[in-house]
C-alpha cells in the first residue's frame, strides 16, 4: 500500500467518493424496492450531485483539514478509457415513480465522517 492509501485508510474516510453510500441507507431503499415488486434496473444514490472536487472539498472541510484543494481537468489524467464529463447517477425512477428516496449525499457524508473511527 502506498503512502497515500495508508493515509487515507488511517483517516477513517473512504479512499473513494462511491464508497460513501452509507448501507443503511441502501439498505433502506433496496427493502422498499423489493416491497413495491416492481421489477427493473433502478440507480440507487443520495439526492444531489457532486463534482470529485466537491466531495474532496467538503470532506476536508468536515475533516477540519485546511488543505489547499485546487481543481483539475478530465485532460490532466492520461486514461485508457474516456469517462464521461458528467457520470453522476439520479435516482430518478425510484423517486418520481414510487416515492423512494435516499437522503442527500452531504448528510450521509457529514455522518459518515463524524461517526467513522479516526
């Protein structure tokens, strides 16, 4: 493990964005799902959408780290792959057709932080 991961696994948060879905909450909305029996593909996420500079940024802020944070461009990182410019997910079947809602991802990540072991 590099220094950077030990740092991060040392923290108590997450080494990426997609890992802050908190189980409960998925949890939650995957039991009201299976209880509708509608059937399908559904996206599952918090409400609202954040760029990886968002999530970084609020997580150090949470994190009471005044580190200097800068923004970066898709083109700065040499790929094998092209991600798409926006990749955020909607959970917008799930909410409009059948009420199921997750909270917003800054509430699950506020809790997230303030309850992880440090």
């Amino acid at each position: 493990m590099n220094g950077t991961k030990q740092k991060r696994a040392r923290s108590g948060f997450p080494a990426s964005a997609a890992q802050l879905d908190l189980i409960e909450d998925l949890a939650r909305a995957l039991a009201r799902l299976i209880e509708t029996a509608h059937y399908g593909i559904y996206h599952l996420v918090g409400e609202g959408n954040a760029s990886r500079y968002d999530w970084a940024a609020r997580i150090l802020q949470l994190a009471g780290m005044g580190t200097p944070l800068a923004r970066a461009k898709l083109a700065d990182f040499q790929r094998a792959s092209t991600p798409p410019r926006n990749g955020a997910l909607a959970n917008f079947i799930a909410a409009n057709s059948l009420g199921i809602r997750l909270r917003p991802w800054q509430d699950a990540l506020e809790e997230y932080c303030a309850t992880s072991h440090r």
